[in-house]
C-alpha cells in the first residue's frame, strides 16, 4: 500500500498524459459561467495515480462539504463500518412496581429519534413500573464542548444544519417552527411550535423580502423571539430550527412522557457521568450500523452526522470526544494509510467552518488512498450517484451512475464536487473541483458539471 501511496505521489509531478480538456478550454468554459471565480481541479487515473489534468491543484480552496469525505474515511477505517452508538436507559434499585434513581446514557448518536427514545422509555410502563422516587440522571459527558466548531457563524448556528454538537441530541438537535400565512401585506404572521415557546413573534407579511430582515433568536429555556418580515406565501411556512439547549430539551420530553404513561416522579433532572457497572439495565437502544450511517451523511450531506462521528472519533481515539481531539484522531488514523492532513488545515467535519482550505490535490490524494484500501466499495456506495439518488439526483443525468462524488456549497460562492468516475469495468477516474467566490452557485455547478462531463 505504501509503495503504491509513493508513487502516486511522485506521478502528479511526472506523469504526461493525454487529456480530454485543455487550459484555455477550462478558461473559455470560466469566462462563460464564473469570469471571477477562483478554479481548482485535478483528474487522474485511480488504478496508477498519474493525473490526467490539472489547474490550480495545489492552490488552497474553502472545500466546504467535501470535508465530510475526511470523517467519512477516518471513521471507517478505524471503527469499521459495523460499529454502532448505543443509548441506555437504567436503574439502580427496582421493587415492584417502583424504581428509585433514572439513569439515561447517550453516546452520542446522531440518529436518535424521539419515538426512539419514547420507544425506550415505554420499557418503563411494559415493565409495570408506575413510580420514580429518586432523580432523573443524563449522562452526555461523551461529547465535551464547545458544541459548535471554529469558523461557524452566529448567522448561521440559529438553523437545522448548524445544531450544538452534543451526545444528548434528539432529531439531530432541531425542531419545526410554522409561520401561518396570509394573503394581505402589512398583516402579523402567527407563529406556531409543539416543543418549543415562542416569547414574540411580531412579524409583518411582506411583498418585498429584499429589503426586511427576518429575526429569529433563542435563549438557553429554548424560548424563542421572532422579529422582523417574512415573505408573502399561499401557504404556511415551516421553517427548521436549531435547538439551544438541547439536554434541556430532552429533559422536557422525558418528563411529558412519564407524565403521559402516568408515572409519578417529582425529583430532579441532574447532568451527570453515569457508570453503567453494577446498575439494572432496563432498555438500550443501538443505531444501525456506521456504514449506513456513513450512506445518510454522504448521500443528505448532513452536517450533524458530520460533527457527531467527528467528536465520536475524539473520544475512540484519545477519550475526549471533541472537535479538536477528533481532527487529530483525523490525522493519526489517515497517516497510517498514506494521508497527510496539514494542522490547521480543516476545522470541523461538516464543511461549515469558514477556516477549512484543502487543494484539489489534498482530496484526489484521499480519494486514491480510499480507492487502495478496505473501505472502497463502502465509501462508493455510500456517495451521492449521478441521476440516481443523494444531492446528485438531478445533476450529471445523461451520466446516470457513472458520477460517485461528494458534493458542496456554502452561500458566499463555494462549489466542490470530488469523486470518482467510473468510465468503463477497466478505468475509473479521480476528481476534484473547487471552486471559491463564484457570483451565482447554480452557474457554478453547471461549469463543474460540463468540466467533469468532458473527462467522461
């Protein structure tokens, strides 16, 4: 494998090869959708490593979810693709029909539902257990803050896609909030949520949305004050929040359930590490396996997934389960394999963070050492498909299933799309495409899209 790392390395400075695509046909294409954009991109042949073409490979670019490739590959090569998270649910004395202390361990599953946690607590009432005499115990000490990453931003960690990083997480940390609409401008919108308060919502219908903010700001109850303008719609508007306080959250939905199945407690919800030893284990729940957890992150591009598996390996590695700790687990684990991630290169696992910069050339290099390794045929399959499903369904459709590729993008006009490209049962393409600071991101899938398709 080494030998093979070696000379893949040594064949993007020496290899010469044919190509399909030329430099001023890259430009001309540039000039056409993005004439501002910065361009990175490197294509080479899987099997031998040498490039096919490249420009700007080793220019440093914003990847933004093409970073999620680096946890995806990290966690399947030390864990294994049949890993799972598994929650706990105990006591420490049972008579009868009573328990004395309630003990929940989460570790950290970024699929964790509430009808999966109700499913676990109703273990409770199929037990004929009727009482609670002491406190309720949580235990999220596998995960250590901050719970949001460096290089996320205030904008931004309001919505579902930026939810605090935390072993205690249902639904990914976000819930639903619906503005009803209305067919007058100038009318209040009423705003309605199941879990969550809503403090104000003074929020005006509005023809114009261009020139009003909207305002959304909650505090650590999850309370939350709405503000501002919203635009004219024919129906509700459901929007998808994040949580604030999710152990706060949880607590909330453990008490209504007991309160629901009639089960007495009056004590305390106290956060605390939980030593499983010596208690009577009442229900455990586990996640399906990694690799399919893997396919959802990969195929949605999910950032919660993302940070979760990254804080995961944190706590495998060096038993801290923190970004920091699992970017260097990161490290040490692809090292072992050929990869070298730079420090203070990437800072999250999602892609949110605005500090994150790789070259074309740091993910074809992953990319190879994946295609080299145990865990091929998993990442392949677990990658977004040309036509087919994942956020390729509708891009690259006159290539139906030849395109496995990570996609990406953030608002300030970030595009990336890194992969493989199978072009016939003998030749397998890899590629890399970043783009920085294009003026309009559908123009700038479409020239990623066209470039890749003139190497296929």
């Amino acid at each position: 494998m080494k030998l093979k790392i070696i000379f893949f390395c040594l064949s993007l400075f020496y290899s010469i090869n044919i190509i399909a695509i030329t430099d001023q046909q890259l430009l001309q294409l540039k000039q056409r959708f993005i004439p501002h954009a910065q361009v990175g991109v490197i294509f080479l042949d899987a099997s031998t490593g040498k490039w096919l073409y490249k420009y700007h490979s080793n220019q440093r670019f914003n990847p933004a979810s093409n970073v999620k490739l680096i946890i995806a590959a990290s966690s399947l090569l030390y864990l294994g693709k049949n890993y799972h998270f598994t929650t706990t649910i105990a006591t420490d004395k049972k008579q009868q029909n009573i328990i004395h202390n309630l003990y929940l361990q989460f570790n950290g599953n970024p699929s964790l539902t509430k009808l999966q946690l109700k499913q676990l607590l109703k273990q409770l009432s199929i037990q004929h257990i009727q009482q609670v005499t002491g406190n309720i115990y949580l235990d999220g000490s596998r995960f250590k803050s901050p719970d949001y990453a460096s290089g996320w931003t205030q904008d931004d960690i309001k919505w579902y896609y930026s939810a605090p990083i935390t072993a205690i997480s249902i639904d990914r940390n976000n819930t639903y909030l619906t503005l009803k609409h209305t067919r007058r401008a100038g009318d209040l919108l009423i705003a309605e949520s199941k879990y969550i308060k809503i403090l104000s919502d003074n929020i005006k219908a509005t023809k114009n949305f261009n020139n009003c903010i909207f305002m959304l700001n909650m505090n650590q109850k999850n309370q939350i004050h709405l503000s501002g303008c919203w635009p004219l719609h024919k129906v509700d508007s459901v929007l998808k929040i994040a949580i604030k306080n999710p152990e706060l959250f949880v607590s909330n939905i453990i008490v209504r359930f007991l309160q629901q199945q009639d089960i007495k407690f009056n004590g305390k919800i106290i956060l605390q590490k939980i030593n499983l030893q010596h208690k009577i284990i009442i229900s455990q729940q586990n996640s399906v396996n990694l690799a399919i957890l893997v396919k959802h992150m990969l195929k949605h591009s999910d950032n919660f997934y993302a940070e979760s598996l990254l804080k995961n390996l944190g706590y495998e590695y060096y038993k801290t389960g923190s970004f920091t700790k699992g970017i260097l687990a990161e490290q040490k684990i692809l090292a072992k394999h050929g990869f070298y991630l730079a420090n203070n290169t990437v800072y999250d696992a999602s892609g949110q963070s605005y500090y994150d910069l790789l070259t074309p050339h740091d993910l074809v290099k992953l990319l190879y050492v994946v295609y080299h390794s145990a865990i091929y045929q998993t990442i392949y399959q677990d990658l977004p498909i040309s036509g087919i499903d994942g956020t390729l369904h509708y891009r690259l459709t006159k290539y139906k299933n030849i395109v496995h590729a990570k996609t990406g993008s953030m608002k300030i006009g970030n595009i990336a799309l890194s992969g493989y490209a199978k072009i016939s049962n003998k030749k397998t393409i890899i590629f890399a495409i970043l783009i920085n600071h294009a003026e309009n991101l559908h123009q700038a899938k479409k020239f990623a899209d066209i470039l890749l398709s003139k190497m296929i």
